[in-house]
C-alpha cells in the first residue's frame, strides 16, 4: 500500500486530501505512477492532466518522473508553492 495526498486544487478535483492506494506490481516509478493514477476515475485523469503544472514529492523529498516508487512510500501531488 502507498498513501497519496492531495493539496490545494488537486484535493478539490479529486475530491478528497488522502488515499492509500494498493500499488500495481508494473509500477516501478513516479511516472508509471501517474499514468495509472490517472486512470482510476475521470477526476483523477482532469487534475493530472497537465503534470507541467505539479509538482511531486515522494517521503517528503521533491520528486522527478523517474524517481522510484515501492509500497509503503508517501505521495504528495501538489500545485507550486510561492510565497509571499
């Protein structure tokens, strides 16, 4: 299992901040990832549509689409952080 949390814009198209997903044995890194995620509802392929516009971190640790992923790991998907 791998727990996949959702901020900002994210949780509102998706429609919820967490959920622990079972992890396909095909899936092997964040892309592989957000390709399946992707295909889980309608919602989820509208808020990961354009990955330009996210951002990732794996275990709290800002991620690549190569980054490996394995069960127990933490997902963030994120808009960019400013400040101000």
């Amino acid at each position: 299992m791998i727990t996949c949390l959702y901020f900002a814009w994210v949780r509102e198209r998706i429609g919820c901040d967490e959920e622990t997903l079972s992890l396909p044995s095909d899936v092997g890194n964040l892309h592989q990832f957000l390709d399946w995620l992707s295909r889980k509802s309608a919602a989820h392929a509208h808020a990961l549509s354009d990955r330009t516009v996210l951002r990732f971190a794996i275990n709290q640790d800002y991620a690549t689409m190569d980054s490996p992923i394995k069960k127990g790991d933490e997902v963030a998907i994120f808009p960019p952080v400013t400040g101000g």
